[in-house]
C-alpha cells in the first residue's frame, strides 16, 4: 500500500445501516489493496458496523470518490486522484458502487439562460467583505445540500475555515451572487481558473433556492469564460441523477472523467 487509508467510525449512514468509511489513499496493487480492504471489513463488522463505503474522508466535506474511467485529458484542481488499481481493489474485496459522479466540459460562451430567471439578477462579487460573502453562502449550502446522501451539517466557523483561503486567491468575477428584487441572496457560484488544466475555468459549486437561478448564473460564467478567452469550462464533480448533471448538458457538456463512492454491506 502507497498510503495508508484512514478508518472513519463516525460518517453518515448508507442505507439506514450503521457506517464507516475508509479514507483517501493509493494501494500499490490491487491484491494488496484487496487483502487490505478485507481485513477492515471484518474489523468494522466486529466492532458492529453494518455497512462500509470508500473512499471518503469522512463525509462529502472531505477527499472521496474514485476514478472508474477517464478520456485521459489534463486534471484540474481539487480532483480526486488516488491509485491505478484501486478500483479493482475495491471490486476484489465485494464493493459495490454506491454513488456515481462525473466531469464534463463545454465550450464558453452564453446559451442566453441568464435573462430567463423572472426576478432574480445575477452580480459578481465586488471582492469585499469575504465573511459576510461566505455566511451567506453557509446558509444556502447547508439548506441546499442537506437531503444529499453523506453530506454532514457543519457550523459557520468551519465553513469560514474552509473557504476563506481559497476566497482569498479567487477572481472576483467568477464569484457570483443571484438576488431578488429586494436584494436576498438567493444563488452562489463559486468558479475558478485552473492552474493545472490550463484554459479551463472549473466550475466546482454552485446552489439556488430559486429555480433557474444555478442555470442563470453558470451562463454568466460559460459568458464571461469566453470573453477573457477562455477555452473550456469543466463542470466539476457532479452526482449523477440529479439536476446539475441535466444542466451541464444543456450546456453542451461532454463528460470527460467518473468517479463512485465504493459500498459494501458487511
């Protein structure tokens, strides 16, 4: 094993069963990974557990999810990696997919959404007042998110924690905020230019309480990726199944990367 996994006993439940995780690592083969992963499962269903998922570092806050296949084109930052051979690892030792998640990529440019949202406008972050940006935001994601499978409630502090940094280093203009005609926040977007897949602007997170309000902003951005000269814009890490997979093709988007989250019942 290239690195060692770390055992996460307290995670959200998969099909209502007591749950634990193993964490982010690369096995150096597949055998190897294979013994490794059985040997935990037995340790887990000893202690009481009734189900085990991987790999995830604790909760979707956390690294999870594998590659299962690629287009072999560039990563982009804050993709999960891992080993070659951990998929076969994960299948040896009776896992199963539990999640599926992809990655696709569209050309820039408007599809004209962003006038379609009635009431709801559409601004970039004027780059001041970062707290107050990211309270907001840590109550749109904690209500958007809250029904999504392993995803865990955390308090506003550590949401600060988290995203102040990367804040701290990202253009304003692909920071975008979706408002109601009395100025409520109703929408954040959160993109980037990516350092490592160059001509790429990522797309990582975006959430409405509004219909048509994530559609409308994710068109200011494939609008203003092409206008800076941008290439592509990858739409980073969806679940598959749920509408931000069915907006991303109406974007155009080509998936160009899969990912699961691995389960098994002991």
């Amino acid at each position: 094993m290239t690195t060692q996994p770390e055992i996460y006993r307290d995670v959200p439940a998969w099909k209502d069963m007591r749950t634990a995780a193993i964490g982010t690592g690369a096995f150096a083969d597949a055998e190897s990974g294979a013994a490794y992963l059985q040997e935990t499962c037995e340790t887990l269903r000893a202690e009481g557990f009734e189900a085990v998922v991987g790999p995830m570092d604790g909760s979707t806050w956390g690294t999870y999810r594998l590659q299962t296949w690629s287009d072999g084109s560039p990563a982009f930052l804050m993709e999960p990696a891992g080993g070659p051979d951990d998929l076969i690892a994960y299948e040896k030792a009776g896992f199963e997919i539990a999640e599926l998640h992809v990655s696709a990529t569209a050309t820039p440019g408007s599809r004209g959404f962003e006038d379609k949202v009635p009431g709801v406008s559409v601004e970039n972050w004027n780059g001041k007042d970062p707290e107050a940006l990211l309270a907001g935001a840590h109550a749109l994601v904690m209500e958007g998110f809250r029904s999504t499978p392993f995803f865990t409630p955390v308090p506003q502090t550590m949401f600060l924690e988290r995203y102040g940094p990367l804040l701290a280093h990202a253009d304003p203009r692909f920071i975008l905020r979706a408002l109601d005609k009395d100025g409520t926040l109703r929408g954040l977007t959160l993109a980037f230019p990516d350092p490592m897949r160059q001509g790429a602007i990522v797309l990582k997170t975006y959430v409405g309480t509004v219909p048509g309000a994530g559609r409308a902003m994710a068109d200011r951005i494939h609008a203003l990726s092409g206008e800076l000269g941008f290439t592509e814009v990858v739409h980073a890490l969806m679940r598959s199944g749920i509408a931000s997979e069915a907006q991303s093709r109406k974007f155009g988007g080509t998936v160009f990367r899969r990912y699961a989250l691995m389960g098994r019942l002991l």
